[in-house]
C-alpha cells in the first residue's frame, strides 16, 4: 500500500520498516511488560523519491539522519502500538513534505518615482525643521 505525500510523491510501505521496543519514562507496570514505542527507519538512498529530494533530505541538518542516510524516527508519546505507528509515518510524511518546499524566487524591485520624491520631500521638511531649532546667532 502506498502513503501519498503529495500528490505526486507517494512511498511504498515496503521502502521503510517499523520496529516495536519498550517505551520509556514512568508508566509502571503496563508500560515495564509491553513494546509500545516504535522505530521507524527509512532509508533515503535506496527509496523510490525523487533525486531532488532525496538530496535535499541527505543535505539537511537533521540529528535523526545517521551518516549512512536512514532516517530513524522514534514514536512513543501514546499509549498503544498502532497510534504510535500511525504518529511515526505521520512525522516521516511530514518531513518529506518539508524537503519538497521550495523557496520563491525575490523578484527585485525599484521604488516608484513619486515614492522616491516624497520622501526626498519628507527629508528636506525635516531638516528645515531643525534649521529652525537652532539659537539665531546675532
């Protein structure tokens, strides 16, 4: 089954793989016995993205990409195996998503030439003003 990204963009679930361990923090008994918390880990190199993207992902500055290009993703805020598989593809759609926006492109502009005299104007009343501050030397 594939996880649509956008619409152009969708990965196999067989291009990542899921792994249950022991959550951790405080939780007592329930949470001593049982696997809840999930790895996720996605390798960028052999996946079916885009070049573009898949450069972008490997060039970002994110701890949970290890130097071998696998994205490892840990979900463990819920309290049951599926939600936090559920939030872990969450979250590796999500970064996915982010590698895709593409900055627009600054067009520069010139100010108009109306805007250019009436601040030219606001100067020159200014410094008028001050000129008039001054103590009139007799």
């Amino acid at each position: 089954m594939a996880i649509f990204v956008k619409h152009d963009i969708s990965i196999d679930e067989s291009e990542f793989s899921l792994s249950a361990t022991r959550a951790q923090g405080a939780g007592g008994q329930h949470v001593n016995k049982v696997a809840t918390a999930i790895y996720l880990r996605f390798d960028i190199r052999q996946s079916s993205l885009p070049d573009k993207i898949k450069s972008k992902l490997l060039a970002s500055n994110d701890s949970r990409i290890t130097s071998e290009g696998v994205l490892v993703i840990r979900a463990q805020n819920h309290r049951t195996q599926e939600q936090n598989k559920r939030d872990a593809v969450q979250r590796l759609v999500e970064v996915i998503k982010e590698s895709t926006y593409e900055k627009p492109v600054r067009k520069p502009t010139k100010p108009s030439r109306s805007s250019q005299r009436k601040r030219m104007d606001s100067k020159t009343k200014s410094g008028i003003q001050k000129q008039l501050r001054k103590k009139i030397d007799m």
